[in-house]
C-alpha cells in the first residue's frame, strides 16, 4: 500500500491522500455498509438482556483485535477513500448525482440510527450533512484545502427519516480566500433546511 502524507502536503485537496479500492480490500465496503444496518436496527431495538450480553462480548473481542491495526491519521482510509461513504460511519451515507465544479447535487435517506423524536432526523445531524457536502465542493478538484468558518443552517421543515431526501450544494461567490457556498435539503417539493456557509482557504501555516 502506498502510503499519502494527507497533512504535510501544502497543496492538498479533496482526494489526497488518494486512497483506492485496492487498498481496501474486497470486504471493507460490504462490512460498513453491515455495520450502516446494524446502527439503524440496533436503535431501533429493545434488546432482551441475553442478546445484550452476547453482543457486549463480541464487541469487546472485536474492538481488542483492532487496537492491533490502529495506524497514525496520515494512514487512516476511514473517511479519506473515494467510495460511497467515504468509508467511515460519522456521516450518513450519500449518492452523488450531479458534480460540477461549482455545484452537487445527490440524495440520501437517513436511517433510524439518526431519529430524533417523531420520526424526524436528529437535528444536528443535518450541518453534517452540509459540512461534508459543502466542504467536499469547497475542497474540490484544483481547489487548495480550506476549512469551516461557519455554517448557518435553518430548519424550514421537519426532516423524515427513512425518505429519499435530495441535497444541492453551490458555490455562491468566492472573495480572496473566502469560499461562500450554499445548500439545500429537500423531501420531495418541500424544502427541510437550507445553508450558508464559508469556507476560509488555508494559509500556508495552517493545516
Ligand atoms: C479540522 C481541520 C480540517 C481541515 C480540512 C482541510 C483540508 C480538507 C482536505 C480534504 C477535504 C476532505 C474533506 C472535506 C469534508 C469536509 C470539510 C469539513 C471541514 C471542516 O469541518 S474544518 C473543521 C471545522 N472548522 C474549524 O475548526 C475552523 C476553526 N477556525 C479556524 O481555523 C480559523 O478561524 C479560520 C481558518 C476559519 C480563519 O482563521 P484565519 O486566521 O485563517 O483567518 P482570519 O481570522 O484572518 O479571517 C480571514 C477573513 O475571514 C473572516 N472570517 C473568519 N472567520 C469568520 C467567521 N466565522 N465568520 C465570518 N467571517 C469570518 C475574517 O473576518 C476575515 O475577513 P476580512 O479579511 O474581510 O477581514
């Protein structure tokens, strides 16, 4: 496996370190989106105290056998590979439909795993959304690396779980170092909750 230095280069962008499948192996996807499943089934669950049991030994059996592959960040593929998910579970799982160099747009459905109450997603599970999606843009192709200064987010409606919802991202204006990028989160013709943001480029100190 090749190995990237994701902080040390100056000119990095979305992509680097550029992971591939390769260096992932077969299994890597197919095994998180297992673990997508079992985050949504598992908060949806009132679990009998022997399953409980059960599941709490095999999770403390699997977490010691990673302690052993634990890698330093310039390594780490979660949330650094160019595949669905980006292969990490913080953010919930989206498609991209549409990506130009200053505009995407995708769908996405949230799963139980990200409820709040009344069958609406967790509020702030929404900026994350956005801060991935925004900042994927804001990071793109020939773009230097720039960072989150802020994300205004308002909740125009509520927000259903297990619906297909569509997200557009844009770039609105850049001024020097600053990226204005806005966004949207639908449910068919109604809109949950749009976005500002800027997104500041790094200076060369900064990482
Ligand atoms: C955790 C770091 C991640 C870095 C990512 C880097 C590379 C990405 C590479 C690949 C992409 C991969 C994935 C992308 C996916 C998601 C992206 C997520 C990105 C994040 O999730 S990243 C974490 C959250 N993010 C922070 O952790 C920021 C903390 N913070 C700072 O690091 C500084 O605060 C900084 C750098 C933002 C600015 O600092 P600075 O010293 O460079 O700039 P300065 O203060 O001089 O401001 C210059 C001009 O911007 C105006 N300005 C500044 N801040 C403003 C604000 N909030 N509101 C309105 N205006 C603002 C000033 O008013 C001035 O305006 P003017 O020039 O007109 O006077």
């Amino acid at each position: 496996m090749e190995v990237a230095s994701a902080s040390a280069e100056p000119g990095r962008t979305w992509n680097s370190p550029h992971w591939t499948a390769d260096d992932i192996g077969p299994d890597f996807a197919p095994m998180l989106d297992a673990m997508r499943v079992f985050h949504h089934r598992l908060a949806g669950a009132r679990l009998p105290d022997d399953l409980t049991e059960e599941m709490r030994g095999i999770f403390e059996r699997l977490g010691e056998r990673l302690l052993e592959h634990q890698v330093p960040e310039e390594r780490q593929i979660a949330g650094r590979i160019d595949i669905p998910g980006r292969g990490q579970l913080l953010v919930p799982n989206y498609e991209l439909d549409a990506v130009e160099p200053d505009f995407l747009a995708g769908r996405l459905t949230y799963g139980r795993h990200f409820l709040g109450r009344n069958g609406a997603v967790y509020g702030g599970a929404i900026p994350l959304l956005f801060d991935s999606v925004l900042g994927r843009l804001a990071n793109g192709p020939g773009r230097p690396a720039s960072r989150t200064a802020y994300l205004h987010v308002d909740y125009r409606s509520i927000t259903p779980i297990e619906t297909e919802l569509r997200f557009t991202a844009e770039v609105a204006r850049q001024e020097g170092r600053k990226r204005f990028i806005r966004g949207t989160l639908s449910h068919g013709g109604t809109l949950c909750a749009d976005v500002d943001a800027l997104f500041l480029v790094l200076r060369p100190h900064q990482r």
